[in-house]
C-alpha cells in the first residue's frame, strides 16, 4: 500500500524544468533547516498519543507569560469582518471562482483534506491559488457559454497548506529525500508572489497542529521566508485550526507564539471529534453515538467553543466556527430546505457562542451563514463569570443512538470515501453530506471502537437486540456494503470503477485493523 503521507513527484519530474527558475535553491535552504524540525515535532505528536493511551491524557501547561501577561493580537482593517469563510479544494478551477463571487468575507482556498493528496491534484491547486490571488482565474461556462471571470470584492483569501504531518517526496536530488510538505506549499506560493500582485498580505490557515510548540515552527518558517524575499518581519498572516484534542488545552500558548501572525482560531469540529475518540480509544465510555444524531451543540464541542472564543477575544484575535457537513440541493427541495435549516441553526449557536464567522462550502449558504452573526465581528463580546479551565473531556452520555445501521452508514462511507480518493478526489458529497478525510476518520474510529468495545458497548440492530462487533463480523458488513455499492453503480460503469471499490472496501478495513487514524 502506498503511504499515504508521502505525496511523490512522478519519475519523470525535473526540478530545473518543471519548478520556476531559481526555486530549488530558495527550498533547499528552508529544507535543511525547517525538515529536520518536522520530523521532531510529529515523533512528539506520537509519543503525546501513546501517553494518552496509557492514561496520562492531554492537560493544560503551567503558566507561561502566554497565559500571564498582557499582550494582544493587532487585527487588521481588511479582516474585521470573516462572519462566512467559504472553503473548497483549490484544485477545482470553477469552485474556486465561484467561491471568490460568491460574497463570502472570506475564502479558504484548500491544499489540504478536500483534495486529494496527489501530484497534479497539487500542482493544479497551487497554480489555481496564484492566479486567484493576482484576481486572473476564469473558468468556462459550458452552460452559458461565457468565460467566467473573479469579481472584484473585498472578501479574503486564505491558502491552506498541508499539515506537519505529511511529506513530500520526488523533488530533491535524491527522489527518495522527504521534505515537510507544509514547507514545500508555503514556499511554492511564497516564492512566486509579490506584495503589489495582492490585496492584503499573504495568509494561510495553519491544519492539523497538535501543540503550542509547533506554532514556533511556523513563525520561524514565516519570518524566515519574509528575510529571503524581503517583506516585513510580519508580512505573512495566518490562522490556525483547532483540530486535535491536545491543541484544546494549548490554544492561549499557540496564540501566543505566533501573536505577530495569527489573526485567529477556528474550530474544526469534525477533526476534532477524531482527534477526541482518537486520544479517547481505550475508554469504553467514548463509544460514539451514530454521527448524524449527535447534536451540534454536545457538550464536547460547547465547552470548546466557549473556551476558544474567550482565548480569542481576550486577546483581541477572530474566533471562527466549522463546517455544517449537510449540504443544499438545487434538484431535492426536500433535502435543501432541511439543509438550509440546520446550517442556520447550527451558526445561531455558533453567534450565540460569540463566535465571529463560520465555515460553508457551497455559494447558497453564504447569505444565510452572514446572517446569523449580528455584527462583522464580536471580538469585544465576553461570557460572564466564563470558566478559563472547563472539563473538555465530558463523555457523550445519553448522547444520540448506537445501532448496526450507523456501523453500516459508516462502513459504506470509507469505503465510497476512499474510493474517491483513488479516483482523484479528496471530497465527495455522499447522501446529501459533503465528506471529507475528517468524516472518514470519524467513522474508522467509530468501527474500531465498536469493536474493541464489543464486550461493553451495545449496538442494537432494528429488532432492539445487541450485535456484538467482532472483527469477523465487522468483516462480514464491508463485504455486504460494498456488494450494495457496486449493485447500485450506475449502468455505465466500468470494470476500472468496481475494483476502485474493491481496493477501497480493502484499504479502509486494513487501516482499521492495523490502528491507522491519523489524518491520511
């Protein structure tokens, strides 16, 4: 099985024809220096897992001048208001244009989980953000017959890169040498833009992070890059994504170590909720209820959202919500209304949690998201009496359903998930929710659960009696879903689609059985 980690340059890949002219030099230096550092921070994300594992779960640090002292973060005019950031794969040319028309404040243009982590998914994504950022990105119209062109707005655009966690590999002269990827995006796009091509100063939303420590990687990365190209110490903005349990008790500290480029936090909930049964495995009381009858406002994720907003706010930083999975249809009224309701639902509670902006990924959500914020931002809004340390680990008692047919909403999903990773997908809008690597997480955790808590945790089938999930008969279920799946392909599908579904159906099986819950 090819590692999914480790994206690769194709064989016949040349540095000095395929890369802009004088880039490996500009790399190869950052390489040395920032590669090493990586590969350091991801073995402690390891260990920080293992100790979880044993018992001794993540905690707040001890007092620093990051919780101690008074200090602020100086949030500038051209982001005051992010009430809707629109995020989608930055290899989709149309998606992009239409986010960018779409009068969303913000614009999250993704290198990350919504695209495949592929070589020309990459390549593709990252010339697709140049020509965004200079405002030159079209696409045509085939419908209209028309070239579409971006509009002129106000809305801020945000370059996700991929996270510490992956490598890039087939670049160096030596193919096999592995440079960070996150490094390898950032230089990419930083080496070939220029202040005057932009709007506002370069700005990426940091994915994945795991500790206030790794903050200082990216710091030094930014200000690094700033030295080579001759930008201001703090020309490059950021935010950064709350997406893994540990970050939750270190946000104030990671804040803090990039306070001259953060500008906010964002809540990536459904990360968030792997991260948390990830670290979580070994307790028999964090089986997980079917995801779709968990309600957005459990206490897991309140209490988070309550505490990131007041982290942020007291140090004068945006506080953002996440991604509403269900998504609206132009062709099922049905479907769209109910979608349209709990996305308003879902960003009232996130306004009423004092949150400044959220997440969507289709255009017709954006007016309804604005909607629901009742000002660009509420950074001078503060919860009385708001608890600075809350349990963030209250259990999902009484939380939701666990039956067999979420286990087999769930195998049915990684597998139809995976599959669209192998065809070049890295998001599929599956039952009327747009899935992507933080929905198949969940769900390969929610089988492993399941089944090493077989002997504790009840999963009732329709007949309200029990079916204990071993491992044969979890089996047993991939088998079934995946016969169900290539019965109900549409006629003119091909041998190459019904073994994409088979090596999927395997691959995802395997990374259950062998623990591999990692972002990949």
């Amino acid at each position: 099985m090819i590692d999914a980690r480790i994206n690769s340059a194709p064989e016949e890949f040349e540095a000095e024809k395929d890369l802009p002219r004088g880039f490996m030099d500009f790399l190869t230096g950052l390489h040395r220096e920032f590669t090493p550092r990586q590969r350091a921070l991801t073995a402690k994300r390891a260990d920080t897992l293992a100790r979880a594992h044993e018992g001794r779960l993540p905690d707040h640090l001890p007092q620093t001048d990051a919780t101690s002292t008074d200090w602020k973060i100086d949030l500038p005019s051209w982001c005051q208001d992010q009430r809707n950031q629109m995020t989608g794969p930055a290899d989709d040319r149309e998606l992009v244009v239409k986010m960018l028309n779409s009068g969303a404040p913000g614009v999250m243009l993704d290198l990350e989980d919504s695209m495949a982590n592929r070589w020309p998914n990459l390549t593709c994504g990252i010339e697709n953000i140049l020509e965004a950022l200079r405002c030159k990105l079209t696409y045509f119209d085939e419908k209209r017959q028309q070239t579409v062109e971006i509009k002129k707005s106000d809305a801020v655009l945000w370059i996700r890169p991929r996270g510490l966690h992956l490598s890039q590999a087939g670049v160096l002269a030596d193919k096999e040498e592995l440079i960070s990827a996150s490094l390898f995006d950032v230089a990419m796009i930083a080496y070939r833009i220029a202040p005057e091509e932009l709007k506002h100063p370069l700005a990426f939303y940091i994915p994945k992070s795991e500790s206030a420590e790794e903050a200082l990687w990216w710091r030094d990365l930014f200000q690094t890059i700033a030295k080579a190209k001759a930008w201001p110490a703090d020309y490059i903005k950021c935010m950064a994504l709350v997406e893994s349990h540990p970050l939750a008790y270190q946000m104030e500290e990671f804040l803090y170590n990039l306070r001259d480029h953060i500008l906010g936090l964002n809540l990536g909930r459904w990360d968030y909720m792997a991260s948390l049964i990830h670290f979580n495995l070994q307790d028999d009381k964090w089986a997980l209820p079917d995801r779709n009858t968990i309600p957005h406002d459990v206490p897991f994720f309140q209490r988070l959202r309550e505490l990131l907003v007041e982290i942020c706010h007291s140090r004068g930083a945006l506080a953002i919500g996440g991604m509403t999975a269900l998504y609206p249809s132009r062709v099922d009224a049905e479907l769209n209304e109910r979608a349209l309701r709990v996305l308003a639902a879902d960003k009232s509670n996130e306004a009423a949690c004092l949150m400044d902006g959220a997440w969507t990924g289709h255009p017709d959500q954006n007016e309804i998201a604005v909607s629901q914020f009742p000002s660009p931002n509420q950074i001078d809004a503060r919860r009385d009496l708001a608890a600075r340390y809350p349990d963030l680990r209250p259990a999902p008692k009484g939380v939701g359903k666990i039956t067999l047919e979420g286990t087999r909403a769930a195998v049915r999903t990684v597998i139809r998930y995976r599959a669209g990773v192998l065809g070049g997908k890295g998001a599929s809008l599956l039952d009327g929710y747009m899935e992507d690597l933080a929905t198949d997480r969940i769900y390969r955790l929610m089988i492993a659960q399941r089944t090493l808590h077989r002997d504790r945790v009840k999963v009732i089938d329709s007949t309200g009696r029990a079916i204990a999930h071993t491992p044969e008969f979890v089996s047993e279920l991939f088998d079934e879903e995946l016969n169900r799946i290539i019965r109900e392909l549409p006629p003119d599908a091909g041998e190459s689609d019904v073994e994409r579904y088979v090596s999927a159906r395997r691959i995802s099986e395997d990374m259950i059985a062998r623990g591999e819950f990692d972002p990949v």
